[in-house]
C-alpha cells in the first residue's frame, strides 16, 4: 500500500554555495521587485537549480513533438519528460537516469486542448509562443523541497515581497474520493504563509491531469498581486488582471485509470512549470508582458516598419482602431514562427502546420492592413527575435535566413488569396439577403476550404462590418468534415500498450527486460540471409488493464518474452511480422499482429488461438520476406540521404522517416521540389552505391565516441548510450580516425540492415513533393517494384512518343479524329500523373503532354470552327434570313452545335436561331440557341429550358445565348415544338 509522507512541522534554512549571490543582497526592495533583465531572470533560474540544489540541466526540446501524436506542439516543460511519467522510457537512455532536472522550455499553445491564439493581442498576457521554466524530480524530492525551493527562490533569490505572493492548494474533492490535501498546507505554514493567504481550492484549480488517463497529482499554485497593501485573496484565481498565478507545482501521487478511477503510483514526482513572460513582468513592475524587455526591442522594430503611431498598449475600446492589438499579435506571431520554423514545423495543411499557417497569416494581415507595413515586414523583424533568444536556442541563429525565405513565401502566397478572399466577402455583403447580419456558413467555409482561410480571420474580418457567420450551420459543415476525416482514419490499429502501473509492477517482480539482441543476429552466407531460431519463455502477460497470468483462447494480450528475434517499431521502421508455437501445440499459430517496445520490454502483440500462460515455452517464427524487405528499405533510405546532401548539398537535414516493407518515405529540409537533373543524379548516386556492392557496418559505441564521428547524420531523437551506428563502404574504426577524409553514409540507428548493398538491387524514386514550404517528401520503391517502375516509364515514354509524332505528323482530317486524338492525350496524361514510374521521367512526360494537349485543343477548335462555318453556310442557303431560325445539324459535338448558332446569328443579327443534333454514340440530343441582344418577349435561356424540358433534359444559359441537352428518338417533332414555342413567345 501507497503511504503518504510525512514531513517534519519545522524546515531547515536553505543554503547553497557562497559563490551564488542573491538578488535581493544586491539590491533594495520595497513595493516592487528588483528590475532584472529577462535573459538574467531565466539565468538565476537555471543556476538557482543547479548550483544551489544539483538538478541537471536539459536543453529544451524542440517544439515539435517527439513521437507524441496527442500534441500539434509542445506546450509544457514535461512534454519531453513524458516517458519518465509514464515509465516507458529507455532504460539504457540518459533520461533514464534523470532525478532532479530543470530547463527553459520552448511552447507553443495554439490549437489543440491548450490554445491561446484566439485571445492573443486583445490582452496583455496571452502568447502563442512562450518560455516555461521548470525544475521536476523523478523519485527524489518531494512536496516538502519542491515548497521550500520554490519559496526561496521567489522571496529570497528575487526578492518579491511575502506580501504580494498567495498560494493555493487542492481542497480535496469527495466524489473523487480525494482528500484535502493537508500535508501541502502544513508544509506552506511551516515556512510562514499566512493563514490568511493560503486558499483551498478544487478539481479545476488544483488537480492537475496529463490526458483523460495517466500519472496526475494535486498542485500548489504561487501567486502575485500586482497592487499590494491589501487583502487580494478573494482575487486569487479570479479572472483578475491584477492577481496572477506565476509557478504551478505539480505532485504526481496517483494514475488515472481508463475508468477513470485513481490508484496511486508507485513513484512519486514533482512537476513544476513558471511562465517566463509573465515572471519578467513582475520582476520589471510591469503589467503587461509587453512592456517588458522581451517584447520592447520588437515593438520599436514593428513601428520603425509601420506607417502608424508608436505602441501604446491600449485593449478594448481604448484601442479602437486596433493599431496596438496588431502591434501585440504581430510581436508574439513572429517570435512563434521564428521557432517553430527553427524547429522543422513550417506552414501547411494539416495538423501543426496548419495551425502554423493560420499564426502566420493572422500576422501578414495585421501587419499589411493594420500597421500598414510594406510586404517583408514580418520576415525583416526575424533578426530582431533572434538577437533576443538566440543565446539561449542557438538553433535561430543558424536558421534565421531559412525561416525569413520561408515567411516571405508564404507572405505572398496569402496575400494573393487574402485579396481574392476579400473580393469574395464583399461581394457576399453586398447582396440583398445579408441585410440581417447573417454571413452564409456555405461561403465561410468554402473561404476556409478553397482558399485557405481561417476561419477566425473571416470573423474579424465580418466583425468589422457588423455581421457574423451562421454560427449552426458552419458548425454542421466542420463536424460533416471531421467525420469524413474521421472515416479515412478507421484503420488506424489500437494497440495493447503496459500502462506505468504494470511497468512498475514489471518491475517490483524483478521481471528482467527483454533481451532482443537475436534481431541483429543474422549472417550473410552464400548471397542469403539466415536468421536465428529463437526459443523464448513467457514471463507476463497484459490484457489490456493489467498483468495476468494466463489468457484464453480469442483475447487480445501483450506477451513479454525472456528473449526475441522480433524487431519492435521504432527508428522509423515497421515491426517484424509472423508468429508464435507454444511447446506441445506446434499446430496452432498465435499471429504476432505489432511488436513494440515499452520500458525496455518487447511487447507482442497476439491474439490468442489457444490458452497462453506464464512459463509457457514458445518458438518464435520470423517472417523472413517481410524482414528483408524492410533490411532492403532501411539501408536504402540511409543511401538516399548520403545521396540527396551529396546532390543538393549540407542544407539537406532529414524531418522524418518510414520504413516498410514496400516502399519506403523519406523527408527532407530543401528551398523547392528538386529538379528533374536533380532527381536523376540522386537516383544515380545510390544505386550506384547499390551496384557496387558495398559492405555494410555496424557497431555500438559509447554516444559521446559515436557523436565524434566526421559526416555523422542524426535526427532529432533521444539516442540511448551506448549507441548503434551504421556505415556503408567505411568500417567504423577509419571514421572513428581523425585522419580519415573519406565521405561516406554514417548514421545512429536502431534499425536491421543489409551486410551488403547489393540486396537492393535498383531503387526508384516514384514520387517527390513539396509537402509543406521547406519540407519535401520522397517516395522511393526497391527491387522488383523499381524494375516495374522502369518498365512503366518507358512504356508511357513510348506512348507520349507515338502520340506526339501522330499530332505533329499531317493535321487530323476531320473534327472525329482530332477529338480522338485529344482524349488521347487526356488519358494518357492522366496514366503517367498516377503509374508508379520514376519522377523525374513524370516530369518529363508531363511538360511534353502539357504541350501536346494544348496542341491538339488547337487543332479541335480550328476544325469546330470550320465545320461549324460549312454548316452554317449549307443551313442559310436552304433556309435564307427569317425571323425563328429552328433546324438540326449533323454533329456529335455540342461545341460546334454552339459555334453553328454564333455564325447564324452573326450572319442573320435579327434572327431568332436555335439548332438540335442527335448524338449518335449516346442517343442524346443537343441543343443551342441565340437570340438578338434586344430581344424582350423571348429569351434565350427560357426557350432552351422549355425545348429540354419537353424532351426529358436540361438546359442553362443567359438571356442571349443558352444550351442543353435531351433525348428524343423523333427530332423532328422537337423541332416542331421548339419553332411554335418561340412564335407563340414572339407574338405576345
């Protein structure tokens, strides 16, 4: 059974080294905290921790997650500590032996559960990108220490005044079953905290949840009245601008179970999390954020950039105009694009990206309209948000002139779109109907859906005017559109994941980790692949909730093994496929549906055939096939990066990667799509790494040796130490030689290779794509697969040949054949958009049907025109000029139709002309009609309607010109109808 701690009612000073002056020893206070600079603030923060009370100092992740499909972005300090929590971390890693730990970590709350975007700007606090500052403890101290630390470092280390600071604690909730949490209360009255401002509050306040299940805890919150002399308690967590929370301190005590129950966790730790931003404001007397110093230098470069008045910091009606809400958003947009951009996320479609690309275009329009600052504004204030956080993440620095190429591209792109969006509203006002204030869903969404608009900018920009969107509708359109999305999804699998209870009680059973190394094991004998058997003992089994000891036929379960031949999913390459025997039942198969790895266990996920229990002996069989063909892909994608930085050049970085066992994904920072030559050189590059065979190495290595090796390719991952590294053509022991010069494919990675390049045998690009601005996605198949490629581009090749020498051979003879000839190149331009054949031969192929296709479109308009002019001159001369002009003419095509009835009516002005054909291939007839332009009594769009109507079609048009179609099997009762029709019109 868990039992609560209990501390002593008296607390020993906190002391540190002599060497580590406070703030307050070096300044007076009274009133207001000491000025301190914001980069001096963060600083004692990091060194309090670290030299006062020996916490390791993490750099901050970046912001976009690790491996974290619940997250867009990072939006907390234990984001990256999560696998701690969870006890799914790498117990060979570096944070698995983290204890006390503290950073500055970069944030981004925009989209998702923790979204500020909508409310920055209007005040003076909110950010989309913030710094959190944080000190955690992982099975070391407690409540007592994190109190007492936290308490010196305010009053003591800053020198904030006890009386401006309340504290907070959880009341306890009873349907919860939770009890009011006292041991913190004691705690913060032992180190002085008035009664009188220590303020019990409940579930919402002060119990802090990771997600709907997981490690969770009461918190203590610290806060700060920015008048002071006063009793402010009734403000504490009010709304009040006056009285802010600055530190949250999280004691992670129980996990939340599926059931939403809570048991306690094995292990106890500590979460705290303090706002930069908003401590710098108390720091400096400020009560904005904007006004400290880490926004200033950025307001003074947006005005030097504006054609409006200085920042002023007025909110609401004081800033009517909304110059200094623009200055905010614009402030705090370009500090977000600069990191997230830094970090590899940049504008898109979808997820992160997208929410990056409404951040960026929500500052473009601010800053163009409101500030009215000149295109490139928001890009040129890069430098300045650079100078201020460059220090700290040295990553801006280095990236600086990439993220302003890539603001200044998206810049323009949305600019085009925002003036077409603005024509579209407008012109949506204007109508009749919109008189109540109501702006159509229909149009809003389709701004958002076509146009990329999003869908708050459409409110600001209707708020202007004074009308808003049908709020139900729309609202019908987003869920009609998630579903669809959702449905596209359904095939995602679920899988049978240990919680961190069952980790823990892996653990408390002294249940050894499982030992995979059999996966690596293989030889080469021969030109084939031999893997090892493998005879396993189950040690646990999980059913989903927690550890069994058997499980029956048709349950779902993980399986842990003493040992395994199955590579787990991880490195960017699929789990290994096939299945289990059990001794004395070698004729029932338990199928290995995902094998992944949790807290250095190899889970197996089966369902089981037959009854499965502890102790059980299994054999383990191995899909080779599958296995190769992931070998085969893995190696192969290490190639194509040597070779893409080869081609392109050092700029190339990898932003991810997958592995499976028929193609294989790979994604790549670069300015734009690469070039056909490009394309070809890359190809060439590897295989001609493939054809020479070339032998491929692999060894662990301490991960400070593996980092010190020349060319080293990494991505950003948590590497465990010791380290795989693999090399093609150059053993590890020359690269590990200062000496050596030779370039050559070297990278940390977990994943099963080839021994030797030539198992790959061809590698075909198949397609290559811009997916967001910066970031490019390749799809490259191997093998077989790569041969048919070939033989599919060259078959297409051969095509687009013939067809091009039948198009610039004589002209087609007549309208039939040079319609033919036009589908033609439509459906072969459709064959080579969608075979897999190689991309740069796509390219090519598609530039020569480009223009082919606007050839033969020349050629079909010259003969319709034609023919149309012979039909119109055989029609005049049988019938002459009269007023209702009613025949039929010979054609299958609607076009000349159409164009036949423009010459008649050219020729006859005053004519009232209307002509039908009969489709022969699909027994349709066709109609057109044009009439004189001050014709009042017969329209033309009327008469068509009616004579389609008549004969069971359709038809549409303007007052002068209009066609459709029908069908009838006696034409020339149509014609009958449609000529009385037109004199009974006239004759009114």
């Amino acid at each position: 059974m868990f039992r609560l701690l209990l501390v002593p009612r008296r607390l020993r000073p906190l002391g540190g080294p002599p060497g580590l002056p406070s703030a307050r020893s070096a300044r007076s206070f009274s009133g207001c905290p000491p000025e301190l600079p914001a980069a001096q603030v963060r600083s004692s923060f990091l060194d309090f921790f670290r030299q006062r009370h020996g916490h390791l100092l993490v750099p901050s992740s970046p912001v976009r997650p690790r491996g974290d499909p619940s997250l867009l972005f990072v939006n907390a300090g234990m984001n990256q500590f999560k696998p701690v929590f969870l006890g799914t971390v790498d117990p060979r890693s570096a944070m698995a032996s983290y204890r006390r730990v503290v950073n500055s970590q970069k944030c981004v709350r925009a989209g998702g559960k923790h979204n500020d975007l909508e409310d920055v700007g209007r005040d003076l606090s909110h950010h989309t990108f913030f710094e959190m500052l944080g000190n955690w403890s992982f099975g070391d101290y407690f409540k007592e220490e994190a109190c007492s630390m936290a308490w010196s470092l305010l009053t003591e280390h800053y020198g904030i005044s006890t009386d401006r600071l309340y504290v907070s604690y959880f009341a306890g909730d009873a349907e919860s079953g939770l009890s009011p949490d006292e041991e913190t209360r004691r705690i913060w009255l032992d180190i002085g905290v008035p009664p009188s401002r220590l303020l019990p509050f409940g579930l919402q306040e002060n119990f802090w949840e990771m997600g709907e299940s997981g490690p969770c805890g009461p918190c203590t919150e610290i806060h700060y009245d920015h008048v002071g002399g006063r009793n402010a308690a009734t403000l504490v967590n009010a709304d009040s601008p006056d009285v802010v929370e600055i530190w949250n301190l999280v004691f992670m005590q129980y996990n939340r179970e599926a059931d939403l129950s809570l048991r306690r966790l094995p292990q106890v730790s500590v979460d705290t999390g303090m706002g930069l931003e908003r401590l710098v404001s108390v720091l400096q007397g400020k009560r904005s954020n904007y006004d400290t110093d880490l926004f200033t230098p950025l307001l003074h470069a947006i005005h030097q950039r504006s054609k409006v008045a200085p920042y002023r910091g007025g909110t609401g009606v004081v800033d009517q105009r909304k110059v200094d809400m623009a200055y905010r958003v614009v402030a705090d947009h370009v500090r977000t694009l600069s990191v997230c951009i830094a970090d590899g996320v940049h504008p898109g479609m979808s997820g992160a990206e997208l929410v990056l690309r409404r951040i960026l275009r929500r500052a473009v329009r601010y800053c163009v309209e409101v500030l009215q600052a000149p295109r490139g504004a928001l890009a040129s204030l890069v430098p300045t948000v650079t100078h201020s956080l460059g220090d700290v993440y040295p990553e801006l620095h280095t990236e600086a002139e990439r993220i302003m190429d890539v603001i200044n591209e998206n810049e323009a792109q949305f600019l085009s779109s925002l003036q077409q969006g603005s024509r579209l509203i407008h012109r949506t006002l204007n109508r009749e109907d919109i008189k109540h204030g109501v702006f159509p869903a229909s149009v809003a969404w389709s701004l958002h859906r076509d146009l990329g608009f999003p869908l708050d900018l459409v409110d600001l920009v209707l708020e202007e005017r004074g009308v808003q969107v049908d709020r139900q509708e729309l609202d019908r359109l987003i869920t009609e559109n998630h579903k669809v999305a959702c449905e596209l999804q359904s095939g995602d699998r679920t899988r049978v994941a240990l919680d961190v209870l069952s980790l823990a009680e892996l653990q408390r059973l002294v249940v050894p980790h499982t030992d995979d190394r059999l996966k690596y094991q293989y030889r080469l004998e021969q030109n084939r692949y031999e893997f090892p058997a493998c005879r396993a003992t189950v040690l646990a089994l999980y059913d989903g909730q927690a550890l069994v000891s058997e499980v029956t036929e048709g349950q779902r379960c993980g399986v842990i093994l003493d040992q395994t031949c199955f590579y787990s999913e991880q490195g960017g390459q699929s789990h290994d496929q096939g299945y289990f025997t059990r001794d004395g039942l070698q004729d029932v198969l338990y199928p290995v549906e995902d094998v992944v790895l949790v807290g250095g266990y190899v889970v197996h996920q089966v369902t089981a055939a037959d009854r499965l229990k502890s102790g059980d002996q299994v054999h383990l069989h191995l899909d080779q096939v599958h296995r190769l063909s992931c070998m085969v892909k893995h190696t192969a994608t290490h190639i194509l990066n040597f070779s893409l930085r080869t081609v392109v050049g050092p700029s190339v970085h990898q932003r991810g990667s997958h592995v499976s066992a028929d193609r294989l994904r790979f994604d790549f920072s670069v300015k734009g799509s690469l070039s056909v030559s490009q394309l070809q050189q890359v190809e060439q590059c590897v295989n001609d790494v493939i054809s020479a065979n070339q032998t491929v190495h692999s060894q662990e290595l301490p991960l400070h040796t593996a980092r010190s090796i020349r060319g080293l390719r990494t991505v950003d991952e948590v590497y465990p130490d010791p380290v795989r590294v693999v090399s093609v053509a150059v053993p590890l022991s020359e690269l590990l030689d200062d000496n050596t010069d030779r370039r050559t494919s070297v990278e940390l990675c977990c994943g099963t290779h080839l021994r030797r390049t030539g198992a790959i045998k061809d590698l075909v690009i198949v397609s290559e794509r811009q997916m967001v601005k910066g970031i490019s996605r390749i799809i490259a198949v191997t093998g077989r697969e790569a041969t048919l490629a070939r033989e599919a581009g060259q078959v297409l090749s051969e095509n687009v040949d013939s067809l091009s020498a039948r198009l610039s051979g004589s002209a087609p003879s007549s309208l039939d054949s040079a319609q033919r000839l036009a589908k033609e190149v439509g459906v072969l331009s459709d064959a080579v958009d969608t075979t897999p054949i190689p991309q740069w031969q796509r390219r090519e192929l598609q530039g020569r049907l480009r223009a082919l296709q606007r050839s033969s479109n020349t050629s079909v308009r010259k003969l319709e025109t034609r023919e149309a002019a012979g039909s119109a001159q055989a029609l005049l001369e049988k019938n002459g000029r009269k007023e209702v002009f009613v025949d039929w003419v010979e054609t299958d095509s609607l076009s000349v139709v159409m164009k036949t009835v423009n010459q008649l009516s050219a020729a006859s002005p005053l004519s009232h002309v209307m002509l039908l054909a009969h489709q022969r291939h699909s027994g349709k007839v066709l109609c057109a009609c044009q009439v004189p332009k001050d014709s009042t009594s017969l329209l033309a769009s009327d008469w068509a309607m009616a004579v389609c109507h008549h004969i069971g079609g359709s038809a549409g048009g303007s007052a002068v010109v209009a066609k459709g179609t029908g069908s009838s099997s006696d034409i020339t009762e149509a014609l009958r109808w449609a000529e009385e029709f037109a004199r009974r019109k006239i004759q009114q």
